[in-house]
C-alpha cells in the first residue's frame, strides 16, 4: 500500500461530505424532511474536534508502476477535523501520513486556503480546483443542503425521497443536488452534486449508519463522475469530542500557528 502524497488536496474535497449540515433551522414539509436528514449529525452547536480515517483506491495509470499484478493502488492518511461554532469555519490537518501532518486546510464559507510547511503563507483554492481538481469537492466542506439551496422537486418512490435542488447563490460550486432520503429512516442514502448545467459532478453514497456518542454517522463512498472516474474515496468517522477552541486560530494568516493556538 503506498501512503497518499501529491493527492493530498483530495481530503480537503471530501471532509465536508461530514459535515453536511451546521446550523438548526426548522422548517415543514419537504424542507422539514432535510432538517431531520441532517440534524442526526448532532453538529450544529458547539465546536468539536472530528477524526477521520481517508482511503482513496484509484487505476494505476503507469504501466510500469504495476506490481504483482495489481492494477489499482491504495492510499491512506489519518486526520482531524477541527469545527467552530457549530460548522462556522474548519481546519483539516492530518495525523498520518508523515509528509503530510504539516499540511492544514482552511474553511470559511466558500473559501478555501491551504497551508504546508515549506509555505511563507497559505494559498487560497481557487473556484476551478474545487470544481475540477484534486481539490474539487473542497466546496462541499460547507455545504448546507437546507440553508443554501432552494428546493427545485420533490418526490417520493417506494422507500424513499427524491429531492432536486437548485442553489440560492451563483458563486455556490454544485449549483444543483439530488438527495435521495430514507423514509423509514430518514437518513441520507445517496447524493449527486452537479454543475449549473445539470452535468453530474459527484456520487456519495452513505453506508454503515452508526453511533458516536450523540452522533449519527456514516461511511461515505465518493466516486467522481466527470473526470478521475476509476477514483473511488472512502471516508470513516474514527471519533468525535466536543472541544473548546479560539476563532483566532481559524484565519488564513495563523494556519502555521494552529496547532499552538488549539492547545491540543
């Protein structure tokens, strides 16, 4: 198993597939069906510190770099996911591999900085990476499904609802999503993020529903959809605590300093 390095910006994609809602907002009817969707996260209040488990199985693409036959390979890292004030910004940061633990990520809204050792100041992900890049699901660290989209149809089959959404803002990278919900259970089972066109950007598929605590979790598989398709990305909640930590430390400029200013 080779351990995950240029593809580090991949994380940063996928973090936010967590940390799908952060505020309490109530609603009824279809809107209501979200809220109950994404209020079993239990995140929307305090800060806590989230660790994490990342494994990305892709093709290799090199010929040459195949060995024993084995044509796909394997990457994994380790890291943790500090949330203020119920989701209002985050920092990734990674507790394994080695060559990545200087590596932070920062999310405010829709922006995204990152931060690496050999940096003299974090470089902001631009609208283009997060969309089409290692760092294409970057976006979805914030998304809200209930706060930030405007729901387009609703349906329901047998054993579940379709939801289409369309988003409230033009700058929103997925400007529209299908939600596919329980009823029984009113969990999450399948997501697809698309472009303003409609053109299918991202698959998630939602697994092993458990609990941590006070906290409703699932493993996630994400598979891209236009571009990397023989990328497929696991994500598994490892833990989750409620942590007292500073907004000082959530700004670009102190990323180098965070792990000081979180009192880890």
């Amino acid at each position: 198993m080779r351990i995950i390095n240029k593809k580090s910006m991949i994380l940063l994609i996928i973090i936010s597939i967590f940390l799908l809602n952060t505020s309490k907002i109530y609603a009824t009817g279809s809107k209501e069906i979200i809220q109950l969707a994404l209020d079993k996260q239990n995140l929307h209040e305090n800060s806590y510190l989230i660790e994490m488990d990342c494994t990305v199985i892709e093709k290799v693409k090199d010929k040459d770099k195949i060995n024993d036959g084995e044509e796909t390979e394997t990457n994994s890292s380790a890291l943790r996911v500090y949330i203020y004030n119920g989701g209002e910004r985050q920092m990734v940061t990674f507790t394994a591999p080695e060559d990545l633990v200087h590596n932070k990520f920062l999310i405010i809204g829709t922006n995204n900085w990152m931060s690496k050792k050999n940096l003299r100041r974090p470089i902001r992900i631009s609208g283009q990476q997060r969309i089409f890049g290692d760092a294409g699901i970057g976006e979805t660290v914030g998304i809200n499904y209930y706060r930030d989209y405007d729901i387009k149809e609703f349906h329901e089959v047998e054993d579940s609802y379709i939801i289409d959404l369309l988003a409230k803002d033009e700058k929103t990278t997925y400007q529209q999503v299908k939600l596919t919900i329980s009823k029984d259970t009113n969990r999450i089972k399948h997501v697809i993020l698309k472009a303003v066109s409609g053109t299918p950007l991202k698959e998630l598929n939602y697994k092993n529903h458990r609990k941590i605590g006070n906290h409703e979790v699932a493993d996630i598989v994400i598979k891209n959809l236009l571009q990397d398709q023989d990328r497929v990305t696991e994500l598994k909640y490892i833990g989750i605590q409620v942590k007292e930590l500073s907004p000082r430390a959530f700004q670009p400029l102190m990323m180098s300093r965070f792990d000081l200013l979180i009192k880890d």
